[in-house]
C-alpha cells in the first residue's frame, strides 16, 4: 500500500551570520511555497511524503570570508525540519546546523557533486517547461521549442549529463519538445503531458499510470512498482 509517512513537512533555513564572516541565504531552488522572513530565514512546505520518496531543496548560502582564516570552522545555516506523523498524530521535530571550513585560495573552485547538478537540472528543467508551456498556451510555440532547447543544451553541459537521472532529464525536455512541434498536437495531447511532467519534477511523485513515461521511472517506488504490476494483470471476465 502507499502510506504516507510524514504531513505538513515544513522545513526553517536561517543564516548564521558572525561578527567576521556576513552571511545570507542567497537563493532557496524547489517549487513547493516558500516564505521568506525580515530576518531572512526561508521557511519551506511541503505537503506530505510517501514511504520510499525524498525532496531536495536546493539552498545557496553566501559568505564573505575574507576576514576569515584559512581552516576557520564556520556556522552557515540552522536547519529545522517539522512534520507530523500521520499514525500517531504526533508532532516531530529535527535540527541540525550546516558548517564549512574556510579553505585556502577563496571560493571552491573543484569538481561539481554530481547528485546536485542532478537536482539542479531537475529544478531548471521545470523552469523551462513552465516558460514553454505559457508561450505554447499563448500560440507562441516557437518560443516554447526556443526554451525547451536552451535547457536540452544547457542540460547536456552539466556535471551529471552522463548519468542516468540526467539522461533521463534531457529526455523529458525532448519528449517536451515534440509535444510542442505543431499547435493542433499541442492542444490535444501536448499541453496535458507537459503539465504532468512539471508536476512530476516539481514534487518529485509521478502518478501516471504509462511506465514508458520517464518521469514515472525516475520517481515511481517499489510499492508504486507493485500496484501498477497488479494492476496490469486484472481483467474483467
């Protein structure tokens, strides 16, 4: 069965600035509602989550760093996460602060962590998607084929363009492209399936019910894998 296991997951990002090291929340990358206070702490919601699912929000922190010392431990973030549990009713909290260490040489300057640019090509492939399906909406369709293949592009020049969540991104993209070619496929098919593929993104839950769409692949759980096998096998006699 598909249980949800958290509700009302709300999670709090408040910048810890220090006396030498100005520090800020300088962007907050997820399509759920975000809020953002006088004291610039973001405050996330999320409705629920299933078992087997996860979120990722994307948080850039800026520092200034250059009164620090090389090998200056340094607080960024606090992190709160609040959610209450569908069994008990029960409210559940956690909390956990993100630090760094000043390095040598000023800003970070290696390899990109392939399961962020994975998350950020997610993030940026909804943007484009949702920009391609206003100017499709509007009649526009060459400038929805323009923003779908800006990101096709851009996706393909990313850290995790070999992998298989970025593969499978680029595909969606195309898939999105075809289904922007003419206005009278658009409207009848087009416009549904671009839709459903932001949501997917944007949640990271597919429920579509085809397993040759991408998005239920990159997002569909054991027990989701499950129902859909049953499914397939019953019949009406």
């Amino acid at each position: 069965l598909l249980s949800v296991v958290a509700e009302k997951i709300q999670i709090l990002v408040k910048p810890l600035t220090t006396a030498g090291a100005p520090c800020r929340v300088a962007t907050v990358a997820t399509h759920f509602p975000v809020e953002q206070a006088p004291d610039g702490t973001f405050t996330v919601r999320v409705k629920d989550l299933y078992a087997e699912e996860k979120r990722d929000i994307l948080v850039t922190i800026a520092v200034d760093t250059s009164k620090c010392e090389v090998g200056q431990a340094l607080p960024l973030a606090h992190i709160a996460l609040a959610y209450q549990n569908p069994s008990t009713q029960a409210s559940v909290e956690r909390e956990a602060v993100i630090q760094t260490v000043v390095a040598d040489g000023g800003a970070y300057s290696g390899p990109v962590n392939e399961q962020v640019d994975e998350q950020l090509a997610r993030y940026k492939a909804v943007e484009a998607m949702k920009v391609a399906q206003k100017c499709a909406d509007e009649g526009d369709l060459k400038g929805a084929r323009l923003a779908l293949d800006k990101q096709v592009a851009a996706t393909a020049a990313m850290r995790c363009a070999n992998s298989a969540f970025g593969q499978g991104i680029a595909e969606e993209l195309r898939s999105a492209l075809k289904d922007a070619e003419n206005e009278s496929h658009y409207r009848e098919v087009g416009q549904k399936r671009m839709a459903m593929k932001q949501s997917a993104h944007a949640q990271q839950r597919s429920n579509a019910i085809d397993m040759m769409e991408q998005n239920c692949q990159m997002y569909t759980t054991s027990a989701k894998r499950s129902m859909r096998k049953k499914g397939s096998a019953f019949s009406f006699k």
